[in-house]
C-alpha cells in the first residue's frame, strides 16, 4: 500500500525540526561540559584530599550579602572570612560542607581566629584541618556540627570559648596541645565515650588511663573512655571537676580519701550509676552534682559533709533514704527534687533553713524527721509530696508557701514559735481537716491586715487561700485558750485569690487548752510574749509573759525567770520584763518536773528613742530602715547617717521610696551591713549631694537616687547589682566610679541615662553588660574606658553622647548579639548600633562626617572591625597616646581629625583570591564608600548596590573558574566552532534540496 503524501504544512515543519538538530546537540554538549566541571567536588570520591584554602560542600549557596572582607571559593563552594590588623577571623562556612581544609594563611596572613558560631549547626561536617596559626576559637564554634568525628587541636591554641563543641555527638576523638593551658573541657559534651589525648609537655594538663588531671594530680578535670564499669578516684585527687563524668556509663565510683570537693554537675547525667562511695574527708558537693542519676540508690554521707549544693540529687528516683549529718550547715534548693525518697531524716543536721524545693515532688516520701533547729522552711519545700502527716521542729519560726499540692495532708500543728506565715501554704491540700496553733497568730500570708472594697478584713493572699471551698467548709482551725490575735470570727478567701474569686469565708476556730492534754509525748513549756516585747521602750515595763503548761501538771514547778541580758532587760518573779538599754536580750523561764528540767524562751527588744529613724524588724531578723520618724526636724535630717545595728538588730535594708523626695537630706552615709538599698530610696532628694556606699553593700534598687544633687560617685566593689536607672538624672554628677569585687554582673537600663554633667566614668573588672540606655544623654560625656569582662554592649547605650570622643574597649565583646532586630541591635549590619542616638549634626553615621568618634579595641588580631558598622571608625592606642585607624575606613579628603594624631590605613577592598585589576579595585572603594555615606535609610540604593555586588561576585566566580582552568577557553572555542560548521551544514542542506 502506498504511503500517504504529507500535507504542505507538515512537509514544512520536517525541514525545520531538522535544521534546529544541529543547533540543539551543539547546545547539549558545553552543557555537559559545564555539568562534569561544576559537579560538586568530592562527589564521586572516595577519600578526602585537602588543599589550601579548599571548602568542600555538595550543595553550595552563594554567600549573603555581609560585610566580609573575603570568601574563598572552592568549585563553587565557599569560606568566610575577615582580616584584621594582625590576621585572619573565620566566620562562617557553608553548611553543607562535609569535609574542610582551612590554610594557614590567606592573602598573605596567618589565619588566628575562628569567631564565635563560625561553623555552628554544620551538620554534616566530618572531619576539618585546623591552621597551625590558630590561636582562638570562639565560643560555641562547632556546637551542633553532630558528624564530627575528631578534632585536632593544634599546637599554638591558646583559648577554646565556652560550648565549642557542644552537640557534637559523634566526636570520638580530642586531641590536647601543649599550648592550650587555660581550657574548660566542658566545651565537650558526650557520654564518655571520647578519647582524649594531652601533649606529653603540656603544662598544666595529663592523660592517664583515659582520664584527664592537672599536672599536679590533685583536681580529676574530665573523664574519657575508661575501659571499666567501676572507677576508683586516685588518693592524689582533692577535686572533682565541674562536669567530670558527666553523662558517663560507670556504675560505679569510689573517692579516694583526699578528696574534698565534688564540682557541679560532676557525675550529672550518669544514668547507670548504681552505687557511690564517699570518703571521710569529703567537705562538698557541688550544685547538680549527681542530678539525674536514675538508678543512684543509696548514699552514706559522712560526717564532716559542710554543704550540699542545689538539684545536687533531683532526679535520684531510685533513691530511698537519707540521713543528713551533724556538720552539714548548707543545703542548697531543690536538692532532692523529684527523686524516689521513702525516709528522710534531718534531726542531726546543723541546718536553720530548710531551702526552696528541697523535697518538691517526693511523692513516696512517708516518713521525714526534721529535727528542732530549722527555724524557717522556704516556698515549695514539701510541694505535691502525700504524706498525711508531719512533725514540725519546736523552734521554726517562719513558714512560706511550704505545703502546696500535698493532697493527702490531713493534720498538721504549728509551734509556739511560729511568727510568719506565707501565702497559700495549704493551697490544693485537698484532704486538710485540721490545722492546730500553740501560740498566738502569726503574720499570715503577704495580703495580712488587707481591706478591700466591701468592708470585709480579708487576706486574699493569705496562709490559707488556695483551698477549694469544699475544703474550706470542713477545715477547722485549733488555736490555744488566751492566745492572742486570733478574735471571734476568721474571715478569709478560699478558693483561690483575685476579684474573680474572692469568697468570703468565716472558718470555724475552736479553742482548747494544751494542758487538758495528758496523753501529750512532748511536756514543754511555752511562753506567749505581749506584742510590745517586739520594742520595748527604754524604761518601760511589759506585762507579764504568759505561761502554758503543755502536758505539764500545774503543780509541777515553781517557775523559775532569767534574762540573758540584764544589763538590756531585767525580769522580776512574775514575768514582768523591764528595758534598762538598748539591745537584744532573752527572757527564760524553767522547772523542774520528776528530775527533767524543762524551759521556754522569749525574745525581748528594747529600743531607745535616740534615732531620728522609723524602722522595723524583718523576718530574717535584721533592721528594714522605713524612714524618718514623725517630728523630726528638718535640721535633724540634713546629715543622715544610717547605723548599723538598731535595738540590737543588724540593720540590713533601706525600704522602697523610705526617703523619696525628701527636700532636706543634704548627705548620706551608709553602712556596709546595708545589703539592700530600696527602690526610689532617695529618689528625687534634688539638695543631696554627697553618698558615702560602705563595702558590704550588694544591692542598689531601681531609681534609689535618680534625680538627686550628686556631684560625685564611688560605688563599692562588693555591690553585686545596679538596678535601672539607679542614678538617672542626676545632673550634677560629675564623675562615677563602678568598683567590682571580681563578681560578674550586668546594668541595668539606663543606669546613668540624662546624666547631662557626667565627664569621667570608671568602670572596674566584673562588668558583664549593659541594659541599653546607660549613658543615654550625658552629653558632657566625652570618652570612656569599658572593662575587658564587658562581654555585651545594649541599645542605645551612648544615645544623646553628643561630645563623645573615644569608647575605649579591653577586651573582645565574646556575647554581643548581631543577629537580632536592627532597632535592638548595637552593632546591627546597617545605619544602626550602639551609637545610635547620637546628635545627628555630630554623628551622621558616615566616616566622613563623623568628626571625632573613634572606638577604640586592643591590638590583639582579633577581628574587632567584623562588631561594627563600617560608618563607625576603629582604631588602636599607639604608642605616644596617638590613634591609628583600622585600615577598613578609607580615608578621604572630607575626614577631619579633630586635631587628633589619626595614622590612618589604606587597604584595597579584599575580595579573597581573585586577583582584581587596579582600576576596579579603585571603582569597589569608592562603591564602598558611597555606600556607607547613603546607608541611613535609602533602601533603594542599598538594593541597588547588593544587587550589583551579587553580579560581581558570580562574574569573578566564572572569571576565577576560566583563569584556573584554561582547557575551558580550548573547549568554549571549539564549542562555538562546532555550532558554526553544524548550522552552516544544515544550511547547506536545506539549499541543496531546493534545488
């Protein structure tokens, strides 16, 4: 059969698909090419061949738009880096990258530093060459890159930041140099399962059998693979180390008999740890030391134990009796939290306080002996724990938020020596019946004495808020006949707190008498002080103490009185109490009964009316300064000086807004037994103009004297605390002196914000950071040295500084935040950082206008350019007082000095390897400086400008790539020469068959 002929239009379209053919396979082929060239390096490979400056990553991502000095470009992947005066910073690298080389030197400098974060979360990161010039890694440089098998630290290493290689979970192996002799080895987080070698001439580090010590053998740093279930610490050993074994495999550890201390978090995490044995002379255990041991048993501890550090056993459940011991005298909080204990006994310990927490969901705990000498038992202590019942000791004297959540809690009896109750100490006991009180009402709750709208005295915050209502129906409280305070009725709030449930509520409260109660294991004495033995004034007699019998026949006696300062107080046969002189002194009365000697005590407070002062004594025993007394002249409060005892009590605070706005204060000293200086204490005192802070002061609260008259200012160095604002306008104050007991602590906001007169600022070593604000408008303020602990600086911090000069920094800003929102950022990328805020007809944020501010970093190699905006200028201190800046701000004839000896350096744009002809290294710094001189604000440029550097860089990448390749150029010709003969032969075709 014979073939159909194809239409006119088909018979057209074949010529034409044959005439595309030649084109479409000459296209096909440099595609090719290009595909095998560009292919990932490393893809097909079956080992790792490291070259110079070589980043390998199978899926590389063009660089963002930073302001680097330099990338490295390897096939297509890349390495970030910045050059500083002294060397190079590598700051990041792609995350994709799986194996990487990094040289010892680029562009001719030593590579010193690898930044904070450099190669954090590279996650398929295997193996990488550390430079032989590396001299720091910052802090938590490879945390999270969890395929990293190994790491060779190399030798000239002086510093390793903190968290380095945290979350490296496949690192196998670490090896020490000699170099490295200052190294927290808990930068390394695992199991034990890393084997760690040390250079043999390190000299302050050695590796035996797995385990690292110091040189000395007296401190165990960090445990490796150790080969062995068991471990037994060695006799040379005095210390165990912060984290030591943490999360280690053993099952078991014997200390040696030197041993003294065990750090925080030493065996934290050992989740086989079965059994411990402790040594005789062990004096510490550090803050989670065993924290999360879930199979920890049993524990002896010895004699001579001194503290117990916080969660140091939370988490024990495995855990079913303690016995604390008669030296311990420091119980830190939490410290059985959440663990599996049956038992407890406290009765030997020599502790006052029972801490916050300590035994916080011990829901098996039944059987708990406190003891009489814990006086206070803090928030939470017993939270969510069922026992039924509980003894509590004879002398406490202050309860808190104690009991909350135990929902099996049917009794309880509080001593005659309760004075202070928390609020919702019984909140969700669900199953109280009962509630007993030997002595007279204690301070409930910290709404006590509150009135609210509807007339009603309640206490929405009170001990026993917190209960449901079914509850509170069927609670009855007990309270002794003739004890004080208590009234007819008991109004109050069950069912939680606040407008939307305020229930008014009367419990009922029935009286009984302790005597009546023969069958009582405990006979006692209990002595009921009148109120005014709180303070009692000099020459005054009280009435007589009262006297209960409890479980003591009346005829048992006679009583029997003592003061144990008769000098302060004299008490006759009655009972009656007489002040004599100030001071502090206990009334004691005792009988005898069948040969046992029994006694109760009672404090008395005599006070004299010499101090101008109103003050009070706070829970804790300690003098809380309220004020001025009524009727003090205002002559009388011109020179004030706090004491430091008052009635025998340390005075230990000032109170909030104790003399806020007072017109009269013209000075004040205070002392060092001061620990806390209220909010707004003196705030707006405008005449105040001279402050003496004693050493011994630790907390200065928020406004305490802003808006006074200060002229000048010493704050001593055992402050741990500076609140907001705490000196703010002061606008007077010339000069400020920040002391540091070497305790780290950060500002607070604004701490000398509007300070307009404030000249000269010295801030000591242990200044960690700032809160933003602090020296917002001192407009007098011209320059400034900041302490090398300062890790951070905050927003705004020199806002206003309109005649700042210098800011001169010590040491390396380790925590300074850059990648955070812009309008909070002090060294954010753009128009915006720490000296934002500055007038802006002083500061215009371009190096060219920017007449005199210069912030100034030490000569160290470390990339301190790299912090900054490129509109701010940086420099070091040379010799002779002089300043030379750094060589990233070119200079131009516009710069202005301000007289000052500037020794400017010029360095060309640095775009790593590329070698970049003259002329457009001259047209990128000039781009350059266009572009931090339009930086505030004109986006359009800046995209503009990013847009055209984005295009650059791909044009360098292909000119790089041909330049080191020269077959392509071979290749490309023969490309074009193939597609020019294939066309010319389709055309020739095409021709022929028209023919």
């Amino acid at each position: 059969m014979q073939d159909k002929p194809l239409s006119i239009k088909k018979q057209r379209k074949l010529p034409l698909a044959r005439r595309l053919l030649p084109f479409i396979l000459a296209a096909a082929f440099p595609a090719a090419l290009l595909f095998l060239f560009f292919l990932p390096a490393g893809a097909g490979a079956d080992e790792f061949q490291a070259t110079p400056g070589a980043v390998v990553a199978p899926e590389p991502a063009a660089p963002a738009g930073e302001n680097l000095t330099g990338v490295f470009y390897d096939n297509g992947s890349f390495l970030k880096y910045k050059a500083g005066a002294a060397g190079i910073t590598i700051v990041a690298c792609d995350q994709a990258a799986t194996r990487i080389n990094i040289p010892d030197y680029i562009e001719g400098k030593p590579v010193t530093n690898i930044a904070r974060e450099a190669f954090s979360g590279c996650r398929e990161l295997t193996e990488i060459r550390l430079p032989g010039t590396l001299r720091t890694i910052g802090y938590a440089a490879f945390a999270g890159c969890k395929s990293l098998t190994g790491i060779d630290l190399p030798e000239g290493l002086e510093q390793v930041g903190e968290h380095a290689f945290w979350y490296c979970d496949s690192l196998r192996e670490v090896k020490i140099p000699a170099s490295l002799k200052d190294f927290n080895l808990n930068t390394f987080t695992g199991k034990g399962d890393i084997r760690f070698a040390v250079a043999e001439n390190n000299p302050v580090y050695t590796c035996r059998d797995g385990v690292i010590y110091t040189k000395d053998g007296k401190t165990l740093v960090r445990a490796g693979i150790i080969g062995s279930d068991s471990f037994a610490v060695p006799d040379s050993v005095t210390e165990i180390s912060t984290g030591a074994f943490f999360h280690h495999p053993l099952t078991s550890i014997t200390l040696g008999p030197n041993v003294k201390t065990i750090g925080p978090e030493a065996f934290s995490s050992c989740l086989q740890l079965e059994e411990v044995n402790l040594n005789e002379g062990l004096k510490n255990i550090g803050d989670k030391a065993f924290q999360g041991c879930l199979r920890l048993d049993g524990i002896i501890f010895n004699e001579g134990l001194k503290s117990i550090g916080a969660n140091a056993f939370e988490g024990t459940a495995a855990l079913k009796e303690i016995v604390l011991p008669a030296g311990l005298a420091s119980l830190g909080q939490s410290a059985f939290k959440g663990s599996g204990l049956e038992k407890a006994d406290l009765a030997k310990s020599g502790l006052e306080t029972l801490p916050y927490g300590t035994f916080w969901d011990c829901v098996r705990l039944q059987d708990i002996t406190l003891g009489d000498r814990i006086r206070v038992i803090e928030d939470s202590a017993f939270r969510n724990c069922t026992f039924r019942e509980i003894t509590l000791p004879a002398q406490l004297r202050q309860l808190k938020t104690s009991f909350t959540g135990c929902a099996e809690l049917e009794s309880i009896t509080f001593p005659y020596s309760l004075k202070s109750m928390g609020s919702g100490v019984f909140a969700e006991c669900t199953a109280l019946e009962a509630v007993y009180f030997e002595g007279n009402m204690p301070h409930r709750g910290d709404g006590f004495g509150t009135s609210v709208p509807n007339g009603v005295w309640t206490r929405e915050n009170d001990s026993f808020s917190g209960l449901p209502l079914a509850v509170a129906k069927k609670l009855k409280i007990y309270v002794l006949t003739g004890a004080r305070g208590w009234g007819d009725s008991f109004k109050d709030f069950a069912d939680g707190s606040g407008a939307t449930s305020r229930i008014p509520f009367v419990y009922p409260v029935e009286y009984y008498t302790l005597e009546e109660e023969a069958e009582q294991d405990n006979p006692r004495l209990i002595l009921h002080a009148p109120e005014s033995f709180a303070h009692l004034e000099t020459g005054s007699t009280a009435e007589a103490l009262g006297v209960i019998r409890a479980g003591l026949p009346a005829e048992a006696g006679p009583i029997l009185w003592s003061s144990s300062d008769p000098s302060v107080a004299a008490v006759d046969d009655s009972g009656r109490v007489t002040a004599l002189q100030m001071g502090v002194s206990t009334i004691t009365a005792s009988l005898v009964y069948k040969g046992t000697l029994y006694t109760g005590e009672a404090e008395v407070n005599a006070i004299g009316l010499e101090s101008p002062l109103d003050w009070s004594v706070q829970r804790d025993g300690t003098v809380i300064i309220n004020g001025f007394r009524e009727g003090i002249s205002e002559q009388e409060m011109t020179e004030l000086e706090i004491p430091r005892s008052l009635g025998g009590y340390t005075v230990g605070a000032i109170r909030s807004h104790a003399f806020a706005k007072n017109p009269s204060i013209r000075s004040v000293r205070i002392p060092g037994t001061v620990q806390t200086i209220g909010n707004n204490a003196f705030y707006y005192c405008a005449l105040l103009r001279e402050v003496i802070l004693e050493e011994g002061i630790r907390d200065i609260g928020v406004n305490a004297f802003a808006g006074t008259g200060l002229r000048e200012l010493v704050v001593p160095q055992s402050v741990t605390r500076i609140q907001d604002a705490a000196f703010a306008d002061c606008q007077e104050l010339q000069s400020a002196t920040i002391k540091s007991g070497n305790l780290e602590y950060p500002l607070g906001i604004g701490v000398f914000r509007d300070g307009q007169n404030l000249k000269e600022v010295t801030l000591a070593e242990g200044i960690t950071a700032t809160g933003g604000y602090t020296f917002a408008g001192c407009t007098s303020l011209e320059s400034i040295t900041l302490p090398s602990t300062l890790q951070a600086l905050n927003m705004y911090d020199f806002s206003g500084c309109s005649n700042l000069k210098t800011v001169e920094l010590q040491g390396y800003l380790l925590r300074q935040e850059t990648g955070i929102a812009e309008n909070y950022n002090p060294f954010a990328a753009l128009n915006i950082d720490f000296v934002r805020g500055i007038d802006n007809k002083h500061i215009k944020f371009d190096y060219r206008e920017s007449k005199d501010l210069v912030i100034l970093h030490p000569d160290d190699g470390n990339d301190w350019g790299g912090l900054f905006n490129n509109a701010v200028r940086t420099g070091v201190r040379i010799p002779g007082g002089g300043i030379r800046l750094d060589g990233f701000i070119p200079l131009t004839s516009h710069s202005d000095t301000g007289g000052k000896s500037y020794q400017p350096v010029i360095n060309e744009i640095n775009y790593g390897t590329f070698p970049v002809p003259v002329q457009n290294r001259t047209a990128a710094i000039a781009e350059t400086a266009q572009s931090s001189t339009e930086a505030s604000g004109e986006k359009d440029e800046d995209n503009t400008a990013k847009e055209t550097a984005k295009a650059a860089t791909v044009f360098e990448v292909v000119r790089k790539t041909v330049e080191e390749n020269p077959w392509l150029s071979v290749a490309a010709g023969g490309m074009i020469l193939a597609v020019i003969l294939l066309g010319g032969a389709g055309r020739f075709r095409r021709n022929r068959n028209d023919q």
